[in-house]
C-alpha cells in the first residue's frame, strides 16, 4: 500500500512539474458595417431591428467613444495597418474622382492604393500561424496585384471598388468588378444579393479553416448599408409606414432611447435638424413625403438584413464549436452619408435598377445625437459604435459595460497582437504603430482617457487632446470644443480659449508633417478647371 502511495504522489509531482500548454489562441472575426450611422444599431437606440448584433452588445462590451478615419478607404486603411491613412498612402480616395488630388499632391501619402510599406492586419497575424479571410468590400487597391490575396489574405471574396449594386448588376449593363481569391468573380444575373453572399462565402471559409485546424481572423466587411438604396420588398415591407412621422420625431425618439441605454447621459442636447436644402417635413407634399418615407425603410431593410447575416455567421461559429473561443468585433466605417446619389430611373425605389441615396436628412437621423456626416471630422462623420463580444475572454461580469474612454480603428491591429502574440517586423519605410492596444477593456480595466487622435481628409480635420477638439471643415477656420461637455459641438470655445486653439493647432500642424498631410489649400490651388 505505502508503495501504491508513493508512486500515486510521485506521478503527481509529475504532472504538476510538467510545463502547461498554453490556452489555444482566440480565433478573431471583424465585422465592419458601411456608412452606418451612429444610432442605427437597436443596442444603440434605433428602431431598426437588429437583434443578432443587439446579442452581441448584451453579452459584450461597447465603446461609446470610438472613432474612424470618416470615409470609406481611408478607414480601411487605417484599420488594417494601425497606422494614419496618410501613411498607409491613402491620403484621399482611390476612386477616379480623386485623380487630380492625387495628382495635385504629387506623393506616396496619396496614392490609388494601400502602401506596399504598411502591412495588414492578415500579414501580421500569419506571424501567429493564423489562417486568414476576408469576405466583403476591400476599396484598397483595384489592380489585381492590389487585391487581398496579395496583402496575406489566404481566402477572399471581395468587391474590389468602393459601392456596388447589391444585386450585382442592373438589369441590363455591366456586372460589378469582384474577385474571389486572384481571379475575377462574376456575379451570376439572379439569385445573387451581395450582404447574402459575403457571409455564404464567409460561412464556406470558416468550415475550410476548422478542418485545417489553425486559429482564423475573418475580416468581414459588408457594403451595407452604403448607398444605393436596394433591398428584398420582403424586408422592406417590415418597415412600412415606420418613418411616415419625418426626420425629426425619428430622431427625438432615438435620443430619448439612447439615454434609457446609457449611450447618452442626457445631459447635452441634440445637434439641431440638418436638412440641407430639402424642405421641412411639413412643406413636403404626400408624394415626397411617401418618397422619403420609403428611403428610410430601405435603408433599415438594409441594416436588418446585414443583422440577419451576422446572425447566420454566428451560428456557424457555434455549430463549428469555436463560438467560445473567437473574439467579434463590430464597427462601422464612417457616420452616415449625407451624399445623395440619385440616378435618374423609372424603376421603382428599392429595386435593382433604381439609384438613389438617404440623403442628408436621414444621415442627420442615423447621426444622432451629432453633428455632420461621413467625409468630415465633426462626431458624426467620425464616431461609430464598438461592440466586442467574446464568450470565452470576456468575463460575465463585464457584459453589456459601457467603456466611455475614446479609441480609435487604428488600435485594432495592435490589440490582435497582444492577444494572439503576433509580431510586425520592421522595415525599411515602413511606419511604426500609431494604435494602442485597447485589450485592457476586454477585462474590465480603465483605458487612457487622455490620448491624442487626428484627422484629415479633403480638407476637413480635426484633432483631439484629451477632452480637448478642434475641428473645421475644409478652408474654414478652427472651431474649439470640450467634448466632455459638449461632445455635440453646440458651443464653439475658440473665441473664448485661443490659446488653446493655438496649442492643439501646433499637435496638429506636427502630425501632419510626420504623415505627409498636405495642406488642403495647396491642394485645391491645382483643381483643374471644369469644362
């Protein structure tokens, strides 16, 4: 007995000598919405109905301040190198409309393409053995030797420019530039909706990593909900008369929302109603109004079925038995577009051939409770909602906390390091890392509350120094906020603390330089005349 004894302790010392294996490396899927307003999420105070990303939230963490780069490319960029969008070489749009800004600039800091010096988010994570996907909208690079495959994607399906229909085609007419892997996809004529077949693709790449047994980053990128306005009439129908009281009760009933969530404190108004050039809701005839009316509930036909989706890749994760162990991340782009690209059709609205945009009032309603929209650097072209939602990582205890700290899409890279201990090796021209990890929320720790962020596009810009921003659109002068106070930018300081204008200017000005920021004005003074 004493010798059973012994050899029973003896093999237990044994074991408990023995080194322990580490925890498996969390799998990583981060999902991007396009052009999503601020408040158009159910868990962020809309009545659109999105309950899969709702789930998320619940059983999650969610950043009240987190910013973006305010457009579609520049945020791309941005997210996938940690670095400003200026250093990663895309300083202003790739799109052919942006052509004599880039020529204007005459440098590598605006470019039609992503940087060969800035690696992404997938080349760094290889560093970890990960296997990586994309499905969704790239907008980096339209040449074939610009695609995802060549920047460390092992599997993509992606649209290659930057808006696409969501059939893939009108009736008649070309199909929509895509590619799957290193060879040009086809969108078939039927059966085909783009938000539907990015996360099929997704679901097909997630079932392929499993059987390969590596860890996977799936980088999921819809074009929902970005214009134009194209959605099944069964998911539209869900929205019928949702929005026949006009833009501005939409909007106070999504603040008052927003408060009972805790997104809002209440303490600070509501930016006023910004409509543009369009006529109050009361001086709308029924036919427009039944016209604006419509738009809307395309636009959240769009979301929910974005949602929907989000609901079927999750259920993947659960059915592949890796829904534990995977961290999702959910963002969007930019605020909601203000833009309103409206082709002349006789095709109903809503319907494959038909074009047409929100439009400013609405992008006013998706930005609640802020100011502006997509393309400058006022809140609402800059903020989006953070959802991270990790089953396994995330303590129960933390779920559905709010992280009122600020971050911004460039911590994404340097956070998926930390937590998967992948490395980026330097090289020449390349730049360093301008995020900061933010995997301290994941485990209900305190982030810096006084970082300093910058923006810069077309000429809008902005930068932020603790609680401190300054901001302007392209050629205007600084305006000065306290965003602790007044994050709806309702109270201009500038008059009241130049010197503080002066100081966040000076931050500014020294960005600018070290990432090759031109100035917009030397821009503009080489815009070729129009014909």
């Amino acid at each position: 007995m004493r010798l059973i004894v012994l050899m029973v302790s003896m093999f237990a010392l044994a074991v408990s000598a023995a080194p322990q294996s580490a925890p498996p490396k969390p799998n990583i899927v981060l999902i991007l919405a396009d052009d999503m307003g601020y408040s158009d999420l159910g868990c962020w105070g809309s009545e659109i109905s999105t309950p899969n990303i709702d789930h998320l939230a619940a059983h999650g963490i969610r950043m009240t301040q987190f910013y973006n780069s305010a457009r579609c490319c520049p945020s791309r960029a941005a997210l996938l190198t940690g670095v400003y969008n200026h250093e990663a070489g895309i300083g202003s749009m790739i799109d052919n409309y942006a052509t004599w800004i880039r020529n204007a600039a005459h440098s590598d800091a605006y470019m039609d393409h992503l940087s060969p010096h800035t690696p992404t988010i997938a080349e760094v994570l290889h560093t970890a053995g990960y296997r990586t996907l994309m499905c969704g909208k790239w907008h980096l690079g339209d040449r074939p030797s610009e695609w995802p495959v060549h920047r460390g994607f092992d599997r993509s399906f992606v649209l290659i420019p930057g808006a696409m229909n969501y059939y893939g085609g009108e009736s008649t007419g070309p199909r929509t530039p895509m590619a799957l892997d290193d060879q040009k996809f086809v969108p078939p004529h039927d059966g085909f909706y783009s938000t539907d077949a990015f996360a099929d693709h997704a679901i097909e790449f997630l079932d392929e990593a499993k059987k390969k047994e590596q860890p996977f980053f799936l980088y999921l990128a819809f074009n929902a909900p970005h214009w134009p306005l194209q959605a099944p009439e069964a998911d539209i129908a869900k929205y019928k008369g949702k929005y026949d009281a006009g833009w501005q009760p939409i909007r106070e009933v999504r603040y008052k929302h927003m408060v009972e969530l805790g997104v809002l404190d209440g303490k600070q108004p509501m930016s006023p109603m910004d409509r543009g050039k369009v006529k109050p809701w009361n001086q709308l005839t029924d036919e427009q109004r039944a016209d604006w009316s419509r738009r809307m509930e395309i636009y959240a036909a769009q979301i929910s079925r974005l949602d929907l989706n989000v609901g079927r890749v999750m259920d993947e994760l659960k059915t592949l038995g890796v829904d534990q162990n995977t961290l999702v991340l959910f963002i969007s782009d930019n605020g909601g577009a203000a833009e309103d690209p409206n082709r002349p059709s006789t095709a109903p609205l809503g319907t494959r051939d038909s074009f047409k945009g929100y439009a400013r009032p609405w992008a006013t309603v998706s930005n609640t409770p802020f100011r502006f929209h997509k393309v400058t650097a006022y809140e609402g072209g800059i903020s989006t909602p953070l959802i991270a939602y990790w089953p396994g990582g995330i303590s129960q205890k933390l779920h559905n906390t709010m992280v009122r700290e600020p971050g911004h899409i460039i911590d994404i890279l340097p956070t998926l390091m930390e937590l998967t201990g992948a490395t980026r090796t330097p090289a020449k021209d390349q730049p360093e890392l301008e995020g900061q990890s933010i995997a301290p929320m994941l485990r209900g720790e305190s982030l810096p509350a006084s970082r300093n962020f910058f923006w810069e596009h077309e000429g809008n810009r902005a930068a932020r120094v603790g609680q401190w921003k300054i901001v302007a659109l392209a050629l205007r002068p600084w305006e000065l906020y306290n965003i602790d106070n007044d994050r709806v930018e309702s109270h201009d300081l500038a008059g009241e603390h130049p010197e503080k204008v002066k100081e966040l200017e000076e931050a500014y000005n020294a960005w600018a330089k070290k990432c090759g920021v031109i100035p917009w004005e030397q821009i503009e003074a080489k815009r070729p005349e129009k014909k």
